[in-house]
C-alpha cells in the first residue's frame, strides 16, 4: 500500500468525516472532520483498528459491512446506521464504504443523520424569517404615508385651538406619531454597510461587557467564558458590537424580577454546523446565556420578527436587527429557552482568504 497521506489534506475541506482502513481494518488516516467527532488515530500504535471504538453491538454489523466491500471489490451504502461507542454514545450516520484496489484500502465517508436534519430546520428557519422580514417592510412602508398625514393634521389643529385640553391631546397624537414613525423608519433602513476588516472576538466582547456593565439598573451578575484560541474574524467590529449588545440587553429587560440574574458571555469553536443551512467545518459560536423566566412558547417561532417582544413597552426591533446584522456577516442567530435559562448562539463561518481558519 503506497498512500503519501500528504496528499490527502484537502480532504480536510469536507465537512463530512473520512477514514482510510487498511485491509485488517486498522485506521491509517483520519481527515480533521472525523478526529473533531471523535475517531482517534494513535501515530505509536501500528494497530488501530477500528473495532476498539465502539461496541461489541456496533462492531458486528459494521465488520460484516466492511468485509462485504473488500469481498466484492466495490462500494456499498448504509442509511441510519447506528454508531455506539465503547463509553455508550451513540450517533445515528449514513456510511459509504469503498475498496481501492490501486491502494489496497477501504475508504469510509460519514454524514451524520442529524446534521442533516440540523440543515433542514436551519434552511426552514432562514426562509420562515425572511419571508417575515420581507413582509414587515412592506407593510411599514404602507403605514410610513398615513403617519405624515396624521401628524400633519394635528399641527393645523394644534395652531388652530389654543385651549390647554385640546393642546394635550394633540401633543401626545403627535407624540406617538413620532414614536411610531420612528420604529417604522428603523425597519424600513437596512442595516448600515459593513466596514470589513480582521477584528478580535474577544475585544468586541469585552465592549460588550462593559457597555452592558455601565447600564444595568438591577443587581445582576455578569460574567465572560472565552476560548482564547479564536483566531480574528473578519467583519465589522461596531456592527458586531451592536448584534451582540441587543441580545444582552434584551436579556437584562427580561430578568428585572429574577432573583439572583445571572448573564454569561461565551466563545467556543465548533465543528460540522450548519449555517443557513449549509455546513461549515469551523465555526466560531458566541452565547448568550441567562437564567431569566425564558421566552413563552408561543413565541418562540416568531422571537426575530418585527414587532414582536415580551416587554411592555419594547418595539421588537432588537433581534430583528441584530439578526440583519449577523446575516451581512454569513452567519446566523439561534436560541433555546426555557424557565431559568435562555441560550442565544450567535454562529460566524471561520474564514481567512477563503479558506477556513486552522485552530491552534
């Protein structure tokens, strides 16, 4: 078997996992997909085979699988196969396995089932809310006239009766015509260009922290969980800064009656996520967590709409915009909530000249 395995590293780019097996199934290669799920390749070890990690239960149809293949010198497929691991993890994949006669090995290719479903309700998620998006504009446009038109009118009126009860209603019309022309104008401007450039995740967070530190009116607990291997990100730093200070915001708002409010800033690395429904092989992920009552269910298809908030007097613009802004960047927002914990993930596709960025 003669494979220069310096060759292979474009495998690297794939999102999917690939292991190269030797013809006694021990492991010889591994792209970077398949060690960040977890394959190991031991480089002292001339023995790994890849029965030593799973199962006893996993081994036995996925031996009777690769030994098909090598027996008929081809190529087979299996949709839902079940990986349980030797410490019992379990992981649901579709497998191809192929044999090289010109190099004398197996080639194993694996897609895991749920990002496959992770793209599906991240592409339907994507489409739902820029139809909503698209829909919020349109109809902000339509009231934007009848607003001039209202405020118009009570200035001639307000010139013309000079008695205080008249001029008291009057100002709040024209008041409230403000406000509401005001948040209308807001949807209707797209967010501002980006100013591209290679910035620190961790200095924009840290902006974050201190303007939300600054402002808060409640006793509330306020800490950061930074992966210090991040390398820059390109994007525009004071639009990132403003994307995440919304959400920390939004969550400050909504634990006004939490006892002991607790919000967490966090930054790791991921691996194999999809993004718009598109997998990427290095994301970096941003979180926002806090221990407040959660979002009511009712509203948790329609969180980055236009117009939609929990708080009394809130305009529901906040994660409609930094959705728009995080969107100009190729990423995405997501959120899971429940009574006594939030978890906003902002998702951002690792890149440095079009390639993805390696982790130290």
């Amino acid at each position: 078997m003669n494979i220069n395995k310096e060759n292979l590293s474009f495998l690297n780019q794939l999102a999917s996992e690939v292991i190269l097996l030797d013809k006694d199934l021990s492991i010889i290669w591994l792209n970077d997909s398949a060690l960040n799920k977890g394959w190991v390749l031991n480089k002292n070890n001339d023995n790994n085979y890849i029965t030593d990690q799973f199962s006893e239960e996993t081994n036995g149809a996925l031996i009777s699988l690769l030994k098909k293949t090598i027996e008929q010198n081809g190529t087979k497929t299996k949709r839902d196969f079940e990986l349980i691991t030797s410490v019992s993890t379990k992981r649901v994949i579709d497998i191809t396995v192929s044999w090289s006669n010109e190099f004398e090995c197996l080639i194993l290719e694996i897609l895991c089932v749920d990002n496959l479903n992770k793209i599906i309700d991240s592409t339907k998620t994507f489409s739902t809310q820029k139809i909503a998006a698209n829909l919020a504009r349109t109809l902000a446009h339509e009231v934007k006239n009848p607003l001039s038109g209202i405020r118009g009118s009570a200035q001639i009126l307000n010139k013309k009766l000079d008695d205080d009860y008249s001029s008291k209603f009057l100002k709040i019309i024209i008041d409230e015509t403000d406000r509401l022309n005001s948040i209308v104008t807001k949807i209707l401007t797209p967010p501002s260009k980006p100013s591209l450039g290679l910035f620190n995740i961790h200095s924009a967070l840290e902006k974050v922290y201190a303007l939300a530190e600054a402002d808060k009116d409640i006793e509330m607990s306020l800490s950061r969980d930074y992966d210090p291997s991040i390398p820059e990100i390109n994007g525009d730093e004071n639009l990132f800064v403003q994307a995440v200070l919304n959400i920390v915001k939004n969550a400050q708002q909504a634990m006004k009656d939490t006892k002991n409010p607790i919000i967490c800033i966090r930054s790791r690395i991921h691996y194999g996520r999809p993004i718009n429904g598109i997998i990427h092989q290095t994301i970096c992920s941003i979180e926002i967590i806090d221990n407040g009552p959660g979002i009511p269910s009712e509203l948790h298809d329609q969180v980055f709409f236009p117009m939609v908030s929990v708080k009394e007097n809130g305009s529901g613009l906040g994660l409609t915009i930094a959705q728009d802004i995080i969107r100009i960047h190729g990423g995405s927002i997501t959120f899971e909530s429940k009574p006594g914990e939030t978890k906003f993930a902002i998702n951002l596709p690792m890149k440095i000249d079009n390639k993805e960025a390696k982790i130290a």
